[in-house]
C-alpha cells in the first residue's frame, strides 16, 4: 500500500470516529443501551473485519481491556449529558495524565518541555470546563457529563499506559486490536443489565446502533490498521487529531449545538499541545504518544 492511500485510510477512521457523538445524541435510546449494544456490535464486526484481534488474548490484555471498556462506557454517557464538544475536548486532554503517570508508572523521565506541554492541555481543560453551556434538549446535564468526559479522559490515559506495558511482552503485536474487542465485549456485557428493558425502539435508532458499532467503530478501526502499515506514527497520530476537530462539527449540523467561545479556544489549545507532544515523541530517545481513538468514541 502507498503511503498516500495509508493516509486516506486514516483520515477516513478520524471522519468515521469524529461522527460518534451526533450519532449517539440522535437516538433515542437510553446511555446504558447505547453503550451495551453499540460495543456489543463494535466487538462482532472488529473481530470479523480484522481476525488478528483474535489472537493473544491473555489475562493482562484483559486487565487493560477492562480499562478501555470503561473509557467507552463513560465516552457514550458523556455525550448524553453534555455537548459534543466539551465530550470530545475533555476526553482529549488524555496526554496531561500520561505526563503527569508517566514518572512514577512508566518510569519515563519528564523534561521541561514536557511539563509546557501539560500547562497547555491542563489550561486547555480549564477553559472547557468552566466554559458555559446552558441545559438543552442535547445537553441536559452539562456539569455532569463534563465531569464523566474529564473520567473518559483518565481511563484513556490508562489504557495508552497499559498498552505501552502490553508492548514489552508477548502480547505487543496483538495487545491493540484484542484490547479494542476484549474491551467493548466488556463493556457490552456491564451495560446489558442496565440496559433492559428495551421499549419503542424506532427503526432509526436501530439503524443508529449498527450504524456505530459497524461503521464508526468496526470500519474506523479496520481502517486505522490498515493506514497504519504505510504511514509513520507521527504523521498517522496528527491525520486522527481530524476527529476531535470534526466531532463537534457534526453536532453543530445535525442538532444545532453551538460550543461557546471558551470552549473552542480550550479545545483548540489542549489539540495544539497533543500535536506538539506527538511531535516531540519523534525526536530521538522519546516515546511517541499515538491517539489511536477518543475512544473512545
């Protein structure tokens, strides 16, 4: 494959990913269905799209599995709270946790560059929390799923770390692939309970669900693969930065959300330090921070 199909394959999965959060708020279901049954398909057609995820499952791989489950759980009742655009943006200051872990979990020393980067992301995520947004038919609960967005956040962290610790072992060539359908089995499985009962489903949430968990998820990661074999991480991580920049946009299409100012400027700043971050993790001697999903999307 040459390098400029991998990058069109990549920036596909960004736009495929980027949809997650209007997709969610369209349907009618309720978070703990949407959840439980968009990971429960996500896993069927990830698996079917690319058999390799289903090799190597271990114990550890199950441990970060749990992880990521969590980061896609707490992505889908994020977005039934709050807008699009905080859910994603919050969810995004990820790399702040995994500088601030990286010392004592990882044992990776943090430089002073690094710490400019985590005044960014964590002035990124102040300007997003504290950024006003009113109670909507979208957004009902905005504090609270802020809050719920800021935790998918961490739980990404978590799992980028307990990938990197999967890489140092037998698990490191399937450990992503058996994490993303080890996980949304996980958290298809938590969800199920609260899911039931299921009432007046209408054909278009129907169509929804498969619609995320075949397309914006299965599709999306298929794609990712594949783009990842011709393109180098540096270049692959900024083409997926298109999706928190995008997500947003298809709220403000589909159900008229529009982020306020310090919401897009917070935004703005915490996708300007990941890149920069990722930039400095090409350099020799450091590791590179690859967003791979807003996963979690």
């Amino acid at each position: 494959m040459s390098s400029s199909a991998g990058r069109f394959q990549l920036l596909i999965a960004a736009v495929l990913f980027s949809t997650g959060g209007a997709a969610i708020k369209a349907t009618e279901l309720t978070s703990w269905q949407v959840a439980s049954f968009r990971s429960g398909i996500a896993a069927l057609a990830v698996a079917l799209l690319v058999p390799a995820a289903l090799k190597g499952w271990t114990r550890k791989t199950l441990a970060v599995s749990v992880i990521y489950a969590g980061t896609m759980v707490l992505f889908v009742l994020a977005n039934k709270l709050t807008t699009s655009a905080n859910a994603i943006f919050l969810q995004s200051a990820a790399p702040l946790y995994i500088l601030l872990a990286a010392p004592f979990l990882l044992k990776e020393r943090v430089t002073r560059t690094d710490v400019m980067v985590m005044v960014a992301v964590a002035a990124g995520l102040g300007l997003v929390f504290t950024g006003r947004v009113e109670s909507s038919a979208t957004a009902p609960n905005p504090m609270l799923g802020n809050v719920l967005a800021i935790l998918c956040g961490v739980f990404w962290a978590c799992t980028v770390m307990g990938l990197r610790w999967l890489s140092s072992g037998d698990e490191a060539a399937t450990a992503p692939l058996a994490t993303v359908v080890l996980g949304n089995l996980v958290a298809c499985v938590i969800c199920l309970p609260m899911a039931f009962p299921v009432e007046h489903v209408r054909t278009v949430d129907f169509g929804l669900i498969m619609y995320l968990g075949t397309i914006q998820i299965g599709l999306a990661y298929f794609c990712v693969v594949r783009g990842l074999r011709a393109v180098a991480a540096f270049e692959a991580s900024l083409i997926l930065l298109a999706e928190p920049a995008l997500n947003p946009v298809w709220s403000w299409l589909v159900h008229g959300e529009e982020p306020g100012v310090r919401v897009i400027l917070g935004g703005l700043l915490i996708l300007l330090a990941t890149a920069a971050r990722a930039w400095l993790g090409t350099r020799p001697g450091r590791a590179a921070y690859v967003r791979v999903e807003p996963m979690p999307d």
